[in-house]
C-alpha cells in the first residue's frame, strides 16, 4: 500500500522520501529510496526527515517490540521451554503528533490501522492518541484485502468521521489518500504551507 501511495504521489508531481523494509517490489520511479531493516532505522530514517516535509504517511506495519538482547548466533533447541525478553519498539507514529510543527497542521500525518476487529473504533481511538490527521483503517483478517495481495478494502477516519472505501485495486485506494492529504494541505493556512506551486 506504501508504494501504492508513493506512486500516487509522484504522478501528482510530490517529491517522495520512500522509507522502507525488505520488500520485493520494485520502488516508483522518481522516488528517493531510503532502505532500513529494524524498526529503530525506519524510526531514526523518518524522524530525521519528518519535520520537512508536508505530508508524512506512514503504511508500514512497524513490530510493536524487539527482542532486548538479540542473539549473535542461533539459539541452539534445548530441554524445557525459551525465554525471549522485548522491548516496546519506538511510537514513530505518537512521536510525529508531537512534532511542534503539528501546531500548524505540518506535516500532515497519516497512520494506518491493520485491525482484526472493531476497526473503527480502534482506529478512531487511534487518530486521538496518536494526534494524526486521519487513520486509514483495514482489516487485516479479509484475504484479498491488506497485506500480499493488489486489493484494499479501507476506511478513512478523521475527525470529520469515517468513510468506507470499497474493495479496490490498492492504485485507487492510494487515490482516495492523496486526496483527503491535498484536502488537508489546502485547509493550512497560507503562510504555514510548504506546498510549491
């Protein structure tokens, strides 16, 4: 969905900072790649870059905690059952609400929510906690919608509400999000706004 969306952007004429895991796909071209491999480089790789830009979306689906010592060779099969300690990963999301710039309106954040259930409402409950401007929600139980597949079936919460996107191809999902993100670049006031003409 993240290049999806990057692809939308660049055919709108965005300059795009895609930062990004492992993945197979190939990256939009016109896109500046910006390659991690741990949730803490993909937080210092969009934290470094987030108070520049206009809009920042963040698609991927970030592990919640990472080991606390990782292992420098494989962990041998032993009798009796493994203890693994984590730690809470970075809020890359939470942390980008509090950017002193989001006191007027920049950049304009977006986060996604992968929900098994009650996708409103938690992504509803999402968009308050993490003070974004809208949550793009989809439940990640459906198989041909969400993750490894071209479809997205979403729901786009904001303060206004929500709004239910029907099963699609993902390059018109990411649509659906450019315009809600060029609606809300138009509503910052005029002197606040890094938007090129």
């Amino acid at each position: 969905m993240g290049y999806a969306i990057a692809a939308e952007a660049l055919g709108r004429g965005a300059a795009v900072i895609l930062v990004t895991g492992p993945t197979h796909l190939a990256a939009p071209h016109g896109a500046t790649v910006v390659k991690v491999r741990s949730a803490a480089e993909m937080h210092a790789a969009v934290m470094d870059r987030a108070s520049e830009q206009d809009a920042v979306v963040m698609s991927a689906a970030v592990a919640d905690y990472t080991p606390a010592e990782p292992a420098k060779t494989k962990i041998k099969k032993a009798d009796g059952p493994a203890t693994l300690t984590l730690h809470r990963t970075k809020d890359i999301l939470g942390e980008l609400g509090q950017l002193p710039s989001r006191k007027q309106g920049l950049p304009v954040l977006v986060g996604f929510a992968a929900e098994t259930s009650d996708v409103t409402a938690y992504a509803t409950a999402k968009l308050k906690e993490k003070a974004a401007d809208l949550i793009v929600a989809n439940d990640v139980s459906r198989n041909d919608a969400g993750f490894d597949v071209d479809t997205n079936a979403v729901t786009l919460v904001s303060a206004a509400g929500a709004e239910e996107v029907p099963l699609q191809a993902k390059t018109a999902v990411a649509a659906k999000i450019l315009d809600r993100i060029e609606q809300f670049l138009i509503a910052v006031p005029v002197k606040d706004a890094r938007v090129k003409a």
